[in-house]
C-alpha cells in the first residue's frame, strides 16, 4: 500500500482521520485491522474514528463511517460536519452538498469553519421509562438520532461516573444487540444544557457527540417544552447549535450547527498501521 494522505479534523472536540477513498487508496484486505491501528492514541494518528470519502450517483459522495475500534455507524453528526468541510475544501463538492451515509442522505452548508447539516428524521422517541441496573433503578428516555442514544437528565455533570454507568447501559440487555450511546444531560439556562457522551464504538466517553447533543437537545425539548434553538455546552468546551420544528408531536426539519477545523493534512505511512515490532 503506498503512502495515503489524509486529514485530521476535528468537530467540537470529536476528532476523524479522513480520507479521500475514491480511486479505492486504502486496502480492502484487511480493513478493520488498518482502522483500528491507525485510530490508536499515541500509537498513530489516534482518533475517535475514521470516514472514507468515496463515490456515489445518489449525492454529491458516500461516506462510511467507522468508530475507532472498527465498528460501523450509520451517523455521526460532528464527523458529517467535519466530513463536509473536507469535501469543499477538496473540490469534491460546493458550499451546498449531499452525501449518503448508512442513516440516509445528509445534507450540508459550509461557511468557513462552521458547518450546518441537517439530520435525518429521528426515531422511537420515548421518555421517562424505568431501566434497571445491577444496584438500582434509574429513569431514562431515548431516541435514535441517526443511531441508538439514551438520555438521562441530571443536577450536575461534574460527578457523574460517565464510563461506569454509560458503559453498563451500553450493554444493557433491554439495547441488545446494537447497543446505545449514553448521554447525561443537564440544564443550565432556558434554552442551554450541558452534556456528557460515553460512545458506543469508542467504549469511553468523548469531548463531543453529534447525534447525541442532538438526542440530548430533542429530550429536553419534549421534557421541558424549550423552544429552538438549543445550544448544547459539550465537554471539550464547545458548542453545538441543534435547531428543529415539532409539528404532530414529532420532530422534523432538524439542524446540527457548529465548528469543523481542519487539525492538519498528512501520509500515513506502513508503520501507523503495521503490528509492534
């Protein structure tokens, strides 16, 4: 395999290796082996996943999408964004583009850093039902905002055990097989929350979650009847703009808005992928 560029980019704090993949660059042969060691934090690039850019007759491009441990997921709002940006800066597509991902087609609007995407219809809105966990009972309400979240509303985000408690609803019996993101949500103005992710895919919390500031927002609004839009307060300390209409109590017409930086552009050489000497 000779040498791939790609971009490192990052979406509020989510960061993507990105490649363009459509003279088919990055072998096929062993596929998941090349994600997961290239995703590896101070091994290689490190990431929390990985997007191919690749060609299609129904958009603009297809993505697909894989969490770092090789995982596919049908959505990722902060790597669609990012993915958008690498698009026009690439002259693969213009400022108003479509690609096809595994949720649907997305489509996107660039101004300079900031990218605005509109997401596919959510489903299976469900609030305040009881889940049991080993040592207690907790409420939680859900959506799939392009994949699978659960969504638990808090006082505080500063001492919630994010890993523990996420990575036992992720396994729950009651979201098998796929399993489910988890997010903590916690109010901080009228029409501001805080949120915290534990992603299904990385197996541990991230400083960002598209789709989940998405459900988080989507929660709150039909909790506490809050108006768009939501500015969602994420934990590397950026925000994301969630915008949607409700009509016949379902939502529709939703908007992920917030910033795409390019980190820097790059070759991955054999020895980002290889095995350990």
């Amino acid at each position: 395999m000779e040498k791939i560029e790609f971009y490192k980019m990052s979406g509020s704090g989510n960061d993507f290796i990105i490649v363009d993949n459509r003279d088919k660059i990055v072998d096929e042969t062993d596929l998941l082996n090349f994600i997961v060691k290239v995703c590896r934090r101070k091994m290689s690039v490190g990431a929390d996943g990985l997007i191919l850019v690749e060609n299609t007759k129904g958009a603009d491009f297809k993505w697909r999408f894989f969490n770092s441990d090789g995982s596919v997921a049908e959505m990722c709002g902060n790597g669609a964004r990012c993915v958008a940006r690498f698009a026009y800066l690439n002259g693969i597509a213009g400022p108003k583009m479509s690609f096809e991902t595994g949720a649907g087609i997305v489509e996107a609007q660039v101004a300079g850093e900031s990218v605005k995407i509109k997401m596919t219809d959510p489903l299976d809105l469900k609030t305040d039902y009881t889940l049991e966990l080993k040592d207690r009972s907790i409420s939680v309400s859900s959506i799939n905002t392009g994949v699978p979240h659960v969504v638990m509303v808090t006082d505080t985000l500063d001492d919630v055990e994010v890993v523990k408690i996420g990575r036992e609803i992720r396994f729950h019996p009651m979201f098998a097989p796929a399993g489910t993101n988890v997010n903590f949500i916690c109010p901080i103005t009228d029409d501001t929350i805080g949120i915290r992710t534990y992603e299904r895919g990385v197996e541990d919390e991230t400083l960002a979650c598209g789709t989940g500031s998405v459900a988080g927002a989507l929660i709150m609004a039909r909790k506490m009847k809050v108006d768009a839009p939501i500015d969602v307060l994420t934990r590397s300390g950026g925000h994301l703009k969630i915008y949607y209409t409700e009509r016949d109590a379902t939502f529709q017409d939703i908007y992920l808005e917030g910033d795409a930086r390019v980190i820097y552009r790059a070759k991955l050489f054999e020895d980002a992928w290889k095995d350990n000497l």
